[in-house]
C-alpha cells in the first residue's frame, strides 16, 4: 500500500477514536505510550516462550475472574494462534484516557503471515492490564 493510502486508511480507521464522545481517548503521551507497549510486548515474549502463566499476569482482573490461568492457554491457542505464536509485532496507532488505551498492534506469525490487531488495556493502580484483544479486519481498496 502506497504511504499517502496508509495514512488515508489509518485517519479513517481511527476516526473514531479521535470523535467526540469517544470516551476522551487521545494519542499517547510518549511515556505512557512505551508502558502500553511494554505490556504488550512483555505477553507477547511469554507466549513466544510458551509460558502461559507469565503472560496471563498481564491480563486484567476481569479476563481472570472469568478465565481461569488453564483455559487462557486453551483460548488463545485456539482463538488467537497468530498471537500464541507470533515472530514478531510492530505497534501502530495508541490512544488513551488516562484510565484506558487502545493500541494497534500488526502481529507476525511464525508462517509470515501478518494480522492486525486491537489491544484494549485498563489502568489498575499503576500498571496497565490488557482487557480484550480483537482482530482487525484487513480494508483494501482496489482501483
């Protein structure tokens, strides 16, 4: 994709976000935006190293109540093998309210094939804890 369509598709893509009423969510401060993505990161190395137990630490309270630590490895294996098995990731656009983010992340699976995703994080004393992950769906425009 052309640099000037990526923009246009990632304005587009965030729009959104950056609405009025869209929970005051704004672009990262630099700080905040390297903790955001230090948690992402830091899962990501855990299911690299298969340590599933490491990486759901960083799932918020809410996923645990729900989840518990076995059927986290059996939901994201199956739910989300880009992620349980990813070679690499690359942080896209970052938003928060000072109480909850939202960070694109392009994941790179071991197969090379690479995914799009949305990582939802909420504020829990002075960490941030993933909420949610979800897949976003590749848009391409053919002229």
């Amino acid at each position: 994709m052309k640099p000037r369509r990526l923009l246009l598709f990632a304005l587009l893509l965030c729009w959104p976000l950056l609405a009025p009423g869209a929970d005051g969510l704004i672009p990262s401060a630099m700080k905040t935006k390297d903790q955001l993505h230090a948690v992402i990161s830091s899962q990501l190395a855990a299911f690299r190293a298969g340590d599933y137990a490491a990486a759901y630490v960083f799932a918020d309270d809410a996923i645990k109540l729900q989840v518990a630590p076995e059927q986290f490895e059996v939901m994201v294996r199956r739910g989300y093998p880009a992620i349980a098995q990813s070679a690499s990731a690359t942080f896209g656009l970052t938003f928060d309210n000072g109480d909850e983010a939202v960070v694109n992340v392009r994941v790179v699976g071991v197969d090379q094939q690479a995914v799009t995703y949305q990582y939802l994080l909420r504020r829990s004393g002075e960490v941030w804890r993933i909420t949610g992950v979800v897949l976003l769906k590749e848009q391409t425009t053919e002229v």
